[in-house]
C-alpha cells in the first residue's frame, strides 16, 4: 500500500506546486479558449496574441458567446487564472458613441497597486461585450511590494537622469498646477533597462524640462535607484542625449478586429454661452480668415461683452472649447492674452508677416477636432471631451526664440511661427 501511495502523494504535491507557481498570462487565457474552440469544434472566440510583445491581445467574441458585460469581471477573473486577493480590475474610464457602442477601460492592479500600462479596453453594446483588447502582465507572487527608497530620494535619482539645467517648477510664479514640481507614483511597471521584461516596484515621475525641452514619465526602481522605463510626453525627432538606446516607449497592439459604428455628425451651435475667466462670451460665430498656410479658411470664433471676436471656439456638440493665445513671446502661460478682431473677418492687412500663423493654429485645431470626432467618434484628445488650449509665440526662455513646436500632453505650444 504504502509504495502505491507514494506515486498519488508525488502527483498530489507535483500538482500542489504547480498551482501555486502558476501566474495570471494571456497564454493561460489562450489555451483556455483554444480548447473551448476544439470542443465546440466551431470558433466560438477569435484569439490573437501580439507575437513580438507576450502582453498584448486582440479577443473577438461570437455572437453566441458574448459575455454581459456586469460578468466581464467575473470571466476574466477565471480565464486568466487570477489570484484572489493579488490581482484585480478596476474601471479606468468610460465612453459611448451615438450608435450605443460604449468602450470602458479597465486598469490592471496587484496587491492594490497600479500596474502601469496593464489596461483592458472592452467593447460593449447592448449589454453585451464584443470585443476585448488586452494589455496584461504576468506578476510573480515573490514581487518586492514595499519600497526600499523615499520619494524623494527616487526623485533625486529621475533628476540625475533627465540631466536637465532648467524645469518649469523653478519659474512657476502663477502657481499652475501643470508645472509643479512633481509627486511620485508607486507602480509596478516592466524593467526595460536593466533587467529586460523582469516586473518591479517603481516611483514614476512627471518630468518636464525647459533646458533641454522635455517632458517625460521616469521610472524609477524603488529598491535600486536604476532608471527602468521612460515615455517621452513631449516626442522628439533627434536621438536620445542620453543614449540609452531606446528613445521612447514604443508599443506595439495587436491585430485588432474592427467593430463598425455609425457615427452622427454633431450640430453646429450658434447661440451656445461658455464661460472665460469672469467674461460670459457667446459661440459660435463663423469667421473668415486669410490664414499663412492654408490661404482663405473659415472657422468658429467667440464674442465677448465688448463686441469684439476672439479665438475660442465650442466643438464636439458644444462639449469642449478651442482656444489659440498670444504668449507674447515669454514662457508663463498664465500671462497669455486673447487674440482679438473687430468683424470677424482677419485679414492678411490686420494680422501680416508671422502673426497670421495664429489663424493657421486656429483653423488646424478646429478641423483636428472635428476630424476625431465624426470619423472616429473620439471626444477631443483624451476621449472626454478636454478643452484644447493652443500658446502661439510661446518661449521656453526670454532671451531665446523657440523654432519649435510641442504638445506636452495638455496643450499645444508654437513659437514664432
């Protein structure tokens, strides 16, 4: 008896083992419906794992096996094998087109904390999930959860590697909050430096420069100090100064299938009144304008309490604004004015030389804005209908032109056009 229970212990605890070794991965999830596929001898889901980067995946659901999406948590839970306890979703954000097709985002976490760039985007209309894309990291129970090093200590450490002379806290006199020295964020986040896709816990700081110009998220190992990721916000055509070899992060998506939507042009609004500092101005008037670039345009503009029009426009179904602003040539955004006519028609003999770059900045932001929502349904740039904010004539220093131009991730800069 005892030689024949010795196999059944060994097969018992091999089994032990492999239990509690096993952690959540898109592989777990792709044998699973790889075998529902061939027991249904039928494709009951369509299954794509990215080839180049194991975290991403494309899921297209049947008619017949789309989940509710009050299940999706529950589903998910049991195809990837989560842990209870360890690994969890929580509800990023949410947005439905006029079809009633809704996208929400749902945010990867281990042990409560964030899993940086672990987002599943589901699809749903009617109740019901259609597709699913999924980025997803397989986190090792043994993980370092507490962090070794302060926040300030970490920060000190970003400081040393974005290696600048100049940030915008040291000249925030206005107190906007945009340029305040940045707090950390513990995350967790993949190691593409030192210990290439080995997870770790992180400070992620948002560093924006003005010498050099750069604005860009900075991990830092919170047990070593090292450098272990970065994503430039602000994204540049040159090298990398600090030649790690990676200029940015670029991630790849998997091969996606497409759900088709009818999208509804928005109407325009004449009468519309939005609120600009203390002045209630009107929206939306049409204006003409001989632009640099673009020759002759027309867009929308705003009018304030003294008659005259300005640069402001109300788009996406009047639920976010457009507006261009002079910088005058210096580096506080908060000093910047608006840019003013007294018919709505700007002409080339009102705004000559450069100026009329502005009308150019005006026009492009509008139709951009357009563009993203009725050919794609997208509410401005983040999907949640943000005002756009354009700086012209805009300096990072007072004594230097800015031959540039940049989106730091909230606003659009030029310079002198």
């Amino acid at each position: 008896m005892a030689a024949l229970k010795l196999p059944a212990l060994l097969i018992a605890f091999c089994g032990i083992v492999v239990i509690t070794i096993a952690q959540p991965s898109l592989q777990i999830m792709q044998q699973k419906l790889a075998a529902e596929n061939k027991t249904a001898l039928q494709q009951l889901y369509k299954f794509e794992l990215n080839s180049k980067m194991k975290t991403q995946a494309g899921l297209l659901f049947s008619p017949r096996m789309a989940v509710q999406k009050n299940r999706l948590q529950a589903w998910l839970s049991e195809k990837l094998d989560l842990r209870q306890g360890l690994d969890a979703f929580l509800q990023k954000g949410a947005s439905t087109d006029y079809a009633g097709t809704q996208i929400i985002k749902l945010q990867q976490y281990y042990k409560g904390i964030k899993v940086e760039h672990g987002i599943i985007s589901e699809v749903d209309k009617g109740g019901l999930v259609q597709l699913l894309q999924l980025e997803f990291y397989s986190i090792p129970e043994k993980l370092a959860t507490t962090p070794m090093l302060t926040e300030e200590a970490a920060f000190q450490k970003a400081l040393s590697y974005a290696g600048a002379e100049k940030y915008v806290w040291d000249q925030n006199v206005n107190n906007n909050p945009e340029w305040n020295k940045p707090r950390g964020e513990l995350v967790i986040v993949e190691d593409i430096f030192i210990e290439a896709g080995k997870m770790c816990l992180a400070y992620k700081f948002n560093v924006y420069s003005l010498k050099p110009e750069s604005r860009q998220f900075i991990y830092i190992n919170a047990l070593t100090g090292n450098m272990v990721f970065k994503d430039a916000i602000i994204k540049n055509c040159h090298h990398d100064p600090n030649n790690t070899g990676i200029e940015s992060n670029k991630k790849e998506t998997a091969a996606m299938p497409l759900v088709e939507s009818s999208m509804h042009r928005s109407k325009d609004s004449f009468s519309k009144f939005i609120r600009t500092g203390t002045s209630l101005i009107t929206a939306n008037n049409f204006g003409v304008a001989d632009t640099r670039y673009s020759g002759q345009r027309t867009f929308f503009t705003s009018q304030d309490l003294f008659g005259q029009y300005q640069l402001q426009a109300s788009v996406i179904g009047d639920n976010a604004t457009v507006t261009t602003l002079n910088c005058i040539n210096q580096p506080d955004i908060s000093l910047a004015s608006p840019i003013h006519d007294d018919d709505n028609v700007w002409t080339a003999a009102q705004f000559p030389n450069n100026i009329n770059m502005a009308l150019d900045v005006h026009w492009g932001a509008q139709k951009t804005m357009e563009y993203w929502w009725k050919v794609h349904g997208r509410k401005s740039f983040d999907n949640n209908n943000g005002d756009l904010s354009c700086y012209v004539f805009y300096r990072t220093d007072l004594n230097e032109v800015f031959d540039n131009a940049k989106w730091d991730g909230k606003a659009l800069y030029f310079g002198e056009g």
